[in-house]
C-alpha cells in the first residue's frame, strides 16, 4: 500500500472505521466514497425481501417470535404480513 497511516491524526470517523475493518478496509472506504454522507437504515434486512421470503413458505418451521426476534421487525409486523400469505395462497 502506500504510506502508513498515522491512526493518532485519524479523524474521529475514521477511527473507527480503521477500529472496525483495519487499515487496508479504511483507506478502501475513504478512497471509495470520501466526502459522501451515509444515512443507514435502522433495519439491517429488506421489508420487500422479507415479504418475498415469507410468502415462499422460507419460514414455515419459525414462530412468528423467531421471526421477528431474527430480522427485527416487530411481531405484529411479521403476523399481519403470515395472515396476508395465507389469506392469497
């Protein structure tokens, strides 16, 4: 790679992203995508791909807890989108 980076100078953010992935993953991000604000979903997984999933029967063995415990969204989420599949197929 290049020059070492001096971590003591690092900007904050960049701290912790060299916390996170390393040197070599920082320097990847910061040359990739500097000056770019972020704005990250408070769900790690898709409404839209969790829908497809459940109506695939992907789920047919998980509570509706599971379910929601494993993708974070709340259970009243999860039944009213089971009761919407069975009530089409």
């Amino acid at each position: 790679m290049g020059k070492k980076v001096d971590y003591d100078l690092l900007h904050p953010s960049y701290k912790v992203l060299y916390d996170i992935v390393g040197e070599e993953g920082m320097m990847k991000i910061y040359n990739l995508y500097r000056g770019t604000q972020f704005q990250l979903p408070m769900k790690l997984y898709d409404r839209v791909a969790l829908k497809k999933a459940i109506s695939d029967d992907d789920f047919d063995n998980k509570s509706v807890q599971e379910i929601s415990l494993q993708y974070g969204f709340s259970p009243r989420w999860v039944q009213k989108t089971l009761a919407h599949h069975k009530k089409e197929g």
